[in-house]
C-alpha cells in the first residue's frame, strides 16, 4: 500500500461536517426566538400578577401616639417608667407631689363638716324658731289691733273737743297711747323679722351645701390626677426627665406608643388602586425582619395626597414624595392596612414595610 492510498480521507467523511456548519446558526435563531417570546410571556404573566396582586415596597409600620401630660402642675416625685419601656393599662407612669392638693382636699373637708353641723344644730331649732315666728306674728297682729282701736277713739275724741264734749286732756293723753301702740307695732314687726331670719338660716346652710361637697369633689380629683397612669396598654418614647423635674399641666412630658393596634401605610401608584378596595387581605415583610410573614386588612385608602406641584402646604393631607422630577410619574397614595395579630418585639415606628395585596378571602366573598 502506497502512502497516498493510507493519508487519503474518504468523501463520506466531509460530507457531515459540511451539513452540520449549515445546521448551527439555524439553531441558534430558534433558541434565541424562543427566550424572546418565553421572556415576553413571563413578562406580561407578571405584569397581570402585578395588576390584580399590587406590591410596593413603599410602606412603614406605624401605630398611634398620643403626648402623656398632666391635668395639673407640680414636681414629679415618683418616675416609675423608663424610655421605651412596655407598660400595662392603669399601670403608675409617675406622680406628682400630692402635699398642696392634699391640703386642699383637707380645707374642703372640714368646711364640709363645719357647714354639716350647722346644718344639724338649725334642724333641731327649726321647730322652736318655727314656734317663735307664730307667737310673732300673733304679737304683731294683737299689737296693730290695740293701736287700730287707740286711733279709732281719737278720731272720735278730736271732733268733741271744739264743742266741749271732751277735755283736752283726754285727747293728749289718747295721742300718746296711739303713739306707744305705734312704737309696740313696730317692736312686733321687728320680732317677727328676726324669728323668720332665724328660721329662713336653715335654708340658706343647705342651700351651701351642693357647693361645698363640689369643692370637696374638685379637690379629690385634682388630687387623684396627681398620679398619672397608661391609658391602654403601650410603650414609653421620647422619655428625658428625671425625678425632680417641674411639670406643668397639659404639657408633654413624654411619648406614649399605642401599641394594641399596628397598621401599614403603604403608598401605591395612581394606577393600582382600581385594584384595591376596603376588606382585601394584604401580605406584608417587614425588611428589620424579613423571615416573618405577617397578615393585614385594608382599612381604606388616602382621598387625597399633598401634591408636589402645589405652592402652599396644605394641612392634614398625607405628602408622599415622587421618586423623578425630570419625568412625569404616577402619584401615590397611601393606603391604610391593619396588621392581625402584630408582634410588639418585632414592629417599630417607621419600619420599613413590602405589601402586597391579596384580595377578598373566601369569607369575605360570600358576605
């Protein structure tokens, strides 16, 4: 065998090589067509989860907080809470130095007392004062009938006295008995006047008393607000006093968390709230925890937004900032889910939240 005859290839052989090189770029455009419109159905399958599932990661964790003040002024002396601490409804957050309402309601008593023992002394007079002003009466009535009759018989005397009938000692003498029945009129009518004072003074003491068991009941009460206690069960923020500090009635002292209810605010796009309605469950992770999973209800959805393109601020509205200026963008508008059952270890203030809206559950369907 020659040497031509052993490197010499057989044309069977290049023949598949050839076809193969034609077969390669036809692959590789149906391959790539194929990513296309595979990404291309993907896309627009999300797009259609995103439409009737809404997700922002737009939201924050919140709850209600009120300013804990006092109804009253004074030092603290007792400081029973620390910042942040949980505390319990009714439970002692700090008192104010009772000594001066104390005294208070101390003044009130007794003059309470006073003012009761008047009151029984005049009950056990009132049936003799009561007795005197008739026996009063009775004197003033006796005493105008006699000068009543002195005055008739002068009458009848001064006519004669002209004509000789009578002397004029007769008539000096009746003037001056109808002027002493005068003077005892007046002295009954005096009489009568002081027994009613004395028995009208019965009166007039209970007539004080509503306003001095009022005093008595103010005094308490201011003196029960010198302990002030937690509203419901929260936590204590913003906390920086120390004992010895002067209070000062309806000024925040501190901060106080409501921490029975959490809710989200989470800010959707103009666009998704078609998608969105008052009673749809909603999914939410907080990014300080991203392993729990937690479960809301919307509550309701913002009616209005503070808008970028408005020049004067308008109070109470919500503002939630664009993310673009350059470019127009959709608003958004925050809406209001209410966490069940919220972990108070886990929710803060102002964590941030990703929600996303799950819609009616099946019970909430059949309603």
């Amino acid at each position: 065998m020659s040497s031509s005859q052993t490197t010499k290839k057989p044309d069977f052989e290049a023949k598949p090589k050839k076809r193969s090189k034609k077969l390669k770029p036809l692959f590789t455009l149906t391959l790539g067509i194929g990513i296309v419109v595979l990404a291309f159905v993907l896309s627009l399958a999300a797009w259609n989860v995103n439409e009737e599932h809404p997700r922002t990661d737009d939201g924050v964790a919140r709850a209600n907080v009120i300013g804990i003040a006092p109804r009253i002024s004074g030092p603290i002396v007792k400081l029973n809470v620390r910042d942040n601490q949980q505390v319990k409804s009714g439970e002692l957050l700090f008192e104010i130095d009772p000594a001066d309402y104390q005294l208070a309601v101390d003044r009130a008593q007794a003059a309470l007392s006073s003012l009761d023992q008047q009151i029984e002394v005049a009950k056990t007079q009132d049936a003799q004062l009561k007795y005197q002003v008739k026996a009063a009466e009775d004197a003033v009535q006796q005493a105008t009938a006699e000068r009543d009759q002195v005055a008739d018989t002068l009458h009848r005397l001064e006519p004669l006295l002209p004509k000789g009938f009578t002397t004029k000692e007769q008539v000096d003498e009746t003037r001056t008995k109808l002027a002493s029945a005068d003077a005892q009129v007046a002295q009954a009518k005096e009489k009568l006047n002081q027994a009613r004072v004395a028995v009208s003074s019965l009166g007039t003491l209970q007539a004080e008393r509503p306003g001095a068991v009022a005093t008595l009941g103010t005094a308490q009460l201011q003196l029960s607000y010198t302990k002030v206690v937690a509203p419901f069960d929260g936590q204590v923020v913003g906390l920086n006093i120390s004992e010895g500090a002067y209070a000062h009635a309806g000024v925040e002292v501190f901060s106080f968390l409501d921490s029975r209810t959490w809710y989200v605010l989470a800010n959707f796009r103009e666009r998704e709230l078609k998608s969105i309605q008052p009673g749809m469950t909603a999914e939410v992770y907080l990014l300080s925890n991203p392993d729990r999973r937690f479960e809301g209800t919307v509550e309701g959805i913002s009616p209005a937004v503070q808008s970028q393109e408005d020049n004067v601020e308008i109070k109470g509205l919500p503002f939630v900032k664009r993310d673009l200026n350059w470019v127009r963008i959709a608003q958004r508008f925050p809406v209001r889910i209410v966490i069940k059952n919220p972990d108070p270890d886990i929710f803060r203030m102002g964590t941030t939240a990703v929600t996303t809206i799950k819609g009616f559950t099946e019970t909430a369907d059949k309603k």
